[in-house]
C-alpha cells in the first residue's frame, strides 16, 4: 500500500498554491490513500481536489476556524475502513487481504506542547486494544532527539520526554527514512531559520514481519512549511501491472475527444460486431494510455525539476551553506503554483459554459 500525508497548510483558497501541486502529484503517482492536514477549512470542500484522481471514498474533520482540519481518502481497492476520527487522528481498519488485517493511524499532533500528553494519550488507549500491527503516520509535530533539528539554539526539548516514554510504552520503533533530513521549516531568515523533523512514521512490534520493507520518503520543503512524505510498505508492488483508467483530468484536454476520434475510425481487421466493438475499445485504450502517460510526463518533468533542484538547495542549506539558492527555487514554485491555479480556475469557467448550472464542486475540484 501507498500512501501521500502532507500538511499543506490550508486549501481554503481555490487558488492556493499547494491545490496545484496536489493535482500533478496525484496525476503522476499511484497512492492508495492520501492524508492531508490543516486543510483550514470544511472536509466536503476537500473531496473535489481528490476525487478525479481515483479517491471515491472520504473520512475527515472540519477546520475550528481558520486552524485544524483533517482529510483522508482512499481508493476502494484500498480496502480501508474508518473506525474513529478526532481533531487530532483518524484511526482506520486495513484489510491487505483475505485473512490479513492492520491498522492505520493517521496523526496531527497538537501545536501546543500542554495540549499533546491528551493526543498521545487518546492513541494509546485505541493501541492498547490492537491486537494486530499498527503503523502510525503523519505529522506528530514533536521533535524527539537533538539531531532532528537545526536552529542558532540548542538545549531542552519541550515535549521530547514524554513523547519518548508514551513511545517506549507502547512500543513504537520509527521507520527509515530517505531524502531530505528535515520535512519543517520556519521560512525566517538567516539565523532565525529552523529545521525540525516532525512528519514520520512509526509501526508497532510484529509490523516487521508482515512489511519488512516499509519506507517513507520525503519530499523538499515547498508551497507549505511542512514537506509531503509518501509511505510505501512493499517496494515490490510497483512491478505489478495495474488495469489502465480514464481519470476525469484527461478530459481537460481537447486533445483527448481528438484521439478517441482517430482511435475509433482505424480499420481494424473484419469480424463480427462484439469482435469490431472490442477491437475499437482496445485501441481507444491504448491510445489513450500511451496519451495519458506523455501527457503526465510532460507536466510533471516540471515539478520533478522543482524537486530535484530544491533537494539539493536544502541539503546545501543543512550544510552550513547560504538560503539564497533555496528561496530563488521556491520562490519559483510558487510563481509556478500561482500560474497553474489561474490554468485550472479558467478551464472550470469552461466547463460552466459548457454545462450549464451545476453545483461549484462539479466545476472547480
């Protein structure tokens, strides 16, 4: 199973940079669930960002004011169920197969550091009742060890010992992690910059058994002040060949009504009717997978250029180096976040024009 968690840090605006990125992510990549936090606002006005993209199936707290809020979705090969949601974690029931069960937590742990002993507490009370492997995700905004921050200042880490001891209780050991060593920056200046390492994964004792190889990865800081982070607990699944779908994005383009004209009108070698009809619908497919395909490339290379070069400004940041080069590149992505928001918002005018009066969910997801 595959997996993207990110606190985006608001989606309450249509034109919120971070909406785009959600978009070419989902577009490019394959996840069984997403998770996303502080959405900053209701969780219905989430679900249109996901659902094109294979996510039929919504569980998600609503934003107090302007702070809070929490979104998961999940494809329903996902085989997830929602057991209990919180202001702070959705604990959910994975069935990875016929007589295989796991359970998923989904974390925001609570900014405020007098607040977060009730969160830990709360979790451990359902991980005391688990009698199956238990991975824990998501952003537990709790630095844990010295070596997971860098900042001007040193010393006492407020929250560290608790965490650590509510860890030990119930047997949490973290999971490896690769790419950039933060996933949390303050986006001040010069000294008064910050690094923390808040978003990660913990599985409880047994998991190893059943994934031995769970890996999270994170991605560059960008759009958010958090970074998305992807979980992936079998490595091996992505050589298995998926059956290809239509996602509702194709049919932003004018060039995919233009291919499944030229599909449909090849001759195809004579038969009966059910033998010609299967024949066009197979060639409709594969031209529309091998369009699909060029097409997520080509708008994705962008983001993948933004990634890589944002990688390398942040390790050089961590070494001591200038954030000069870092703020140039995501300053870049915010350019392009903002030109790609305006792309979308145009096109849903399109589709209102052509659609007629329907609901503002239908037109702007």
């Amino acid at each position: 199973m595959k997996g993207l968690v990110w606190n985006c840090r608001g989606l309450n605006n249509p034109l919120a940079p971070t909406r785009s990125k959600i978009r070419t992510v989902l577009s490019m990549l394959y996840f069984d669930f997403i998770f996303l936090m502080e959405t900053k606002c209701n969780a219905e006005n989430v679900y249109p960002l996901c659902r094109p993209f294979g996510f039929n199936n919504f569980v998600g707290v609503d934003a107090i004011g302007s702070s809070g809020g929490l979104l998961l979705g999940w494809k329903s090969e996902a085989r997830i169920r929602s057991m209990h949601k919180y202001s702070n974690f959705i604990f959910c029931k994975v069935q990875q197969c016929k007589n295989i069960f796991w359970y998923l937590c989904l974390v925001y742990g609570n900014p405020s550091v007098s607040s977060r002993d009730s969160v830990w507490s709360e979790i451990g009370g359902w991980l005391d009742h688990c009698e199956k492997p238990t991975l824990l995700i998501g952003d537990f905004n709790q630095v844990e060890f010295s070596w997971d921050k860098l900042s001007k200042t040193t010393g006492r880490i407020d929250g560290a010992d608790a965490f650590f001891e509510w860890r030990q209780k119930h047997k949490l050991f973290e999971v490896l992690f690769k790419g950039p060593r933060f996933a949390w920056c303050n986006n001040r200046e010069g000294i008064d910059r910050v690094y923390e390492r808040l978003d990660k994964a913990y599985v409880t004792d047994g998991w190893g058994r059943l994934f031995p190889n769970v890996r999270v990865k994170h991605y560059p800081i960008q759009l958010s002040d958090h970074a998305p982070i992807e979980i992936d607990t079998n490595l091996t699944h992505d050589n298995l060949r998926r059956p290809y779908k239509v996602q509702a994005w194709n049919f932003e383009y004018e060039e995919c009504l233009k291919i499944v004209t030229h599909s449909w009108e090849q001759n195809y070698a004579a038969g009966s009717a059910a033998f010609m009809l299967a024949r066009k619908l197979g060639g409709v497919r594969n031209s529309l997978r091998v369009w699909s395909k060029e097409k997520r490339r080509e708008y994705g290379k962008v983001w993948s250029d933004f990634d890589d070069n944002l990688a390398l400004a942040l390790e050089d940041t961590f070494n001591g180096g200038s954030t000069e080069k870092y703020n140039e590149e995501h300053n870049k992505v915010r350019e392009f976040s903002r030109v790609a928001a305006i792309y979308w918002k145009q096109r849903s005018k399109l589709r209102w024009t052509v659609d007629g009066d329907t609901c503002t969910k239908f037109f702007f997801n």
